[in-house]
C-alpha cells in the first residue's frame, strides 16, 4: 500500500495518513501506552481489542472521505510513534481541533513539538481552515507546553469540561487564527513545512 504523506518536520518526522494495515501496530502501542494514555484520554478505556482499533480506523477513512476529519500516525525514521488528528468542528465556521498523542519513548525529545508544527502548516494549508484549538487537561502540562510552543494562545480554562476515570477534568483551550499562522510563516522568512496529500 502506497505511503501517504501529509507533512513533514525535517529529521526524519513524518505524519501519514492511516490504513487498516496498521490496525495491529496501533493496537499494540495503544495497549503498551494504556495506563499512561487513559488518564487524560477517554477513547484509552474503550481500546480492548483489535478490532476496536479496526473500528476506529474504518471511522476515520469515513470522516476523512466526508471532509470531516483526518487522522495521522507520526512517524520518526520510519517508526510509527504516535498518532495526530484534525476534526471538523464548525464547516460554516471553517474551524477545527486537533488532538495528539505520542510514545513515551520519543517522549521529551521535540518530536511532538515538531509534528505539530508541520501539520498546523497543513491543517490551515490543505484544509483552508480559519482556526485551529486545542483542548488540553490542565494537569497534562507537557501537551499544554506543546500547544504554546506551536503558537497556539490560552484562551481560557473549561471547568469540569471531560470525564476520564469517572472524574471530571478541568480543560485549557488553546486556539490560532489564520492570520496569527500567516504573521508566523513571514515572521520566520519561511514557507510552511507542508508536503501535499499524495493523489
């Protein structure tokens, strides 16, 4: 099955479309991450088996073919270590948020920071979107700093916004405007890190 490409970070970064065909790669990683994952994210819990993960998949090749979402693995030298999604939230509003997760292996090392960057650049590129968010559980402060880092700006914090583990989670919602992208990409004297959709 041919690759497709969404973006690229430089160094060997990639994020790429999924397939079915990684349904047991993903399932795997999900299962060794569960105890750390499933405490800020609710679909952790409902990851029991393959064909959850089988499942999820079919639902993303659907939302992604009615242009509502994409889901992406992020890929460090050819290993697959974490996953990236951009949801459609408002089409008329022309808004979206993305959520991520990464390996705690590469974790800590500006893999997340990197990926995230580059599919900003493809989000608002590929997607013409007009703002981004980000909602993140205020004790997850590493996804927090991601967020930041990648210019998004803390608009506020959404109490008891998500139930994990029977608890509910204060959230930070973080967002960024197009045009807050485009002042980024001519401030840096670069254009974005984005590699088309392959046909």
């Amino acid at each position: 099955m041919p690759v497709k490409v969404l973006c690229q970070a430089g160094d060997g970064i990639e994020i790429r479309a999924l397939h079915r065909g990684l349904a047991a790669r993903i399932y795997q990683m999900v299962r060794a991450e569960h105890a750390r994952l499933a405490r800020f994210l609710p679909w952790a819990q409902h990851t029991q088996s393959l064909s959850d993960t089988v499942a999820f998949l079919t639902h993303a090749r659907d939302a992604f073919i009615q242009g509502q979402a994409v889901h992406g693995g992020i890929w460090v030298e050819n290993e697959l270590v974490g996953m990236m999604s951009l949801e459609v939230k408002g089409p008329a509003d022309q808004a979206a948020h993305i959520g991520y997760w990464i390996s705690s292996r590469v974790e800590g090392k500006g893999v997340m920071s990197r990926a995230l960057h580059a599919f900003v650049d493809y989000a608002f590129s590929e997607w013409k979107l007009h703002r981004l968010e980000i909602y993140c559980a205020t004790a997850n402060v590493r996804s927090c700093r991601v967020a930041e880092r990648a210019g998004f700006l803390k608009e506020g914090t959404l109490r008891g916004a998500r139930k994990v583990n029977g608890e509910f989670l204060d959230m930070n919602l973080f967002a960024l405007l197009q045009p807050e992208w485009q002042a980024r990409r001519k401030g840096s004297g670069r254009g974005p890190l984005v590699r088309p959709l392959a046909e």
